[in-house]
C-alpha cells in the first residue's frame, strides 16, 4: 500500500493550500471574534469548484473520493483556518452523501448542483438534548398526512441553522423497538422553513463564526418527495457517511496541530530568553518532536482508512481509530504550541489559543472519544457491548 499523493492529488493538495492561504490568521482572528459566517472563504471555494469534490460530475460536482477530501480539509486547516474555515466547507462534503447514495434521480438534480455552487446552506439535524450519542431514542416526530410529513420536536448543536437554506434531518417514523432500536428513523432533505423552526444561538467556546443551535420544530410540513431512501433506514443511510466523515474530522485535527505547531516552532527558533534561543532547550524542543510525530502518525493512519473506503474495502477499524488519534494527536500540539509560546499564547493576537479552542471540539464531535473506543472495543477486539 504505498501513501504518496498521485499527481493529480499532489496539485489538490498545492492548489487548496494557496487558495487557504490567501485568508490570513487576522481574517480568522476577525471572524471568531465578531462571530461572522465565512462568506468570502466559502465563495471563494465555491468559485474555485471544491464545494462539489465528492459529488458526481452529473449533478456538478468533481466526483472524487474521501482521499481527496482529506487532502483538501487537511490543507484549509493546516493554513491556520481551523475549524472556523474546515467546518462550512466541510458541510459541503458529508452530509449530502446520503442523498448522492441513496436519493431518486429527481431529488439528486433538485439538491445537488445548488450545493456544489455554493448557493444552498445546509444544516443537519440528529442530535437532541435527550438522546445525546443514543440516536436510537431521539424524540422528533414525523407523522404522515396524506403526501405530507408532519414534524414536530427538537434539535440540539444544529450547525448553520442561522443560515441554512436547506435541512438533512432525522426523525423518529415509526415506534421504536427495543429489538431493532435504529430501525424506524426516516432521513429527510428538505426547506429550513423558519416558519415552523425556532433557532436559539448556543455560545460556545470556540468555531463562533459558525453558529451552533437548539432548534425547536412546531408543525414543519415537509413533502413525501423530500424522504431520502427508505421510510425507516434513515439511520442506517446516514452511516455510509459516518466513517468517511470520522476520516476527515481525523486529518482536520491534523491539520489543526500542524498549523499551530509550526507557529510554536517558528517562536521557538526567534525567541531568545537567557541569551539562547529558547527552541534550543529539550524542554521545549521535545513536546514540539513529540507532537510532530504524533501528527505524522495520525495522518498516516487516515489517508490509510480514506485509501480503504475509496477502493471498497472494510475501514470502520481504521476510520474510528484514526479519529480518535488525531484528535488527541492535533490537541497535543495545539497544548504543546501554546505552551512554547508561554504567556503569549494566552493572548489571542498570537493565534494560536484560538487553534487550542478550536481543535478540543474533536475529542467530543462528531463522535465523543468513548464512542470510538466503544466501536473498537467490541467490532475489533471481540468484546462484550458495553453500552
């Protein structure tokens, strides 16, 4: 299995790094603390044709595969974006799969071009403050009426919903049955009606220029037509997208770790304390080796499980153990960085406690650590469900 880039991907890799590059950390800096949506960045994407990297070219897109992807995600976060660059694009990305997988010809022509354009904002709903990682017990309604899907309930860390357009939401169709707990979930693509969905802002500590929400849904009429896949397997949809996004949530937090890593590295070689640059103590010099090779693993590690998926192999071993490294992995060095820079890296003008702040969200979402080490626990090891 040999991991250099093709060159094809190696001028991905370039091109996204310069496009990233050409938004400076004062951009980010600005956004996060006026809590505004990145709107030039993402045109800027959209009219560079990167929105669409894993749609077919059908329905506008480039129809490449979750390598590339990884590849484009790692490099808007290694530009020092973070997540408040990697999360709008990577909205882009993941959540339309299930409907490029599983949706009618008709839904594919209506929904897809408008999200490779860059013109439809999409927010997605699982998630709800009763149910937290049991997704089996989620309490939002759809009932139907006629033609018509009547949904009534609740939706917690609703990311774009200030913004969105349109809206990948799961519901509860049918009773659940503690035999086939996930069965009886229905996926849904439809209009973010605002007349029937409340959103709540949730301030949070870091990514504050995208917005995360409570949503309450009072009454949202959503068309049969807007049902994607099979009426009760909405959930089971949803996983053909979970260990692709598991890999590029892995090589974002690297990507994250490199972007500050080389800002503390960079300190560490101009700082001078006590005559002597302070990168010249193992104090400092081996935390920042450490993380390096940590990164360098971890990024390994995810191109090997993007690598899997995109030639049809097994990779949910891969997938979840590689998110759960490179989160721990970009945290450390985001830790370690702000630790080189000592009190300076409290201060925001440096850059990097925002990349700290940011990173730490991997070790919770999209899947908590646990979750990980739950799936790894039982499908590799062998052992007994613990949960």
């Amino acid at each position: 299995m040999d991991f250099a880039l093709t060159e094809a991907q190696e001028m991905i890799r370039k091109e996204v790094a310069g496009l990233a590059r050409g938004f400076s950390l004062d951009y980010w800096l600005e956004k996060d603390e006026k809590a505004e949506y990145p709107y030039e960045f993402i045109k800027a994407f959209a009219d560079a044709g990167w929105l669409g990297i894993m749609v077919p070219e059908a329905y506008g897109g480039a129809g490449l595969g979750v390598t590339e992807a990884a590849i484009m995600l790692h490099e808007i976060c290694a530009s020092g974006a973070g997540t408040s660059g990697a999360s709008p694009i990577h909205f882009y990305v993941f959540p339309p799969t299930p409907v490029i997988k599983f949706g009618t010809e008709e839904q594919k022509r209506r929904h897809l071009p408008g999200l490779c354009s860059g013109e439809t904002i999409l927010a997605f709903g699982v998630t709800e403050p009763n149910a937290g990682t049991d997704t089996s017990r989620i309490q939002t309604r759809a009932v139907k009426q006629g033609d018509t899907w009547i949904v009534n309930g609740r939706k917690v860390w609703t990311t774009n919903a200030q913004h969105a357009t349109k809206f990948l939401l799961l519901a509860r169709t049918s009773e659940r049955d503690p035999a086939k707990p996930l069965k009886g979930l229905t996926l849904f693509f439809t209009d973010f009606d605002r007349k029937a969905i409340n959103v709540r802002l949730i301030h949070k500590l870091g990514r504050a220029a995208v917005d995360s929400n409570e949503i309450v849904i009072e009454n949202l009429e959503v068309p049969d037509a807007d049902v994607i896949g099979t009426v009760g397997d909405g959930f089971y949809h949803l996983l053909d997208s979970l260990n692709p996004e598991r890999i590029v949530v892995g090589i974002e937090a690297v990507g994250i770790g490199r972007a500050a890593l080389d800002r503390a590295v960079q300190y560490a070689k101009e700082r001078v304390v006590f005559d002597r640059p302070i990168g010249k103590n193992q104090a400092i010099a081996h935390p920042l080796a450490h993380a390096a090779a940590q990164l360098e693993a971890a990024e390994l590690l995810c191109l090997k499980a993007a690598w899997l998926f995109d030639t049809g192999r097994p990779c949910g071993k891969e997938a979840n153990a590689a998110k759960m490294l490179a989160a721990e992995a970009g945290f450390a060095a985001c830790d370690a960085a702000l630790q080189t820079f000592g009190g300076f890296g409290y201060a925001r003008e440096f850059y990097v406690e925002r990349l700290w702040r940011e990173v730490r969200l991997y070790k919770i979402a999209p899947v908590s650590q646990q979750m990980a080490l739950n799936y790894l626990s039982e499908h590799v090891l062998g052992l007994p469900r613990s949960y």
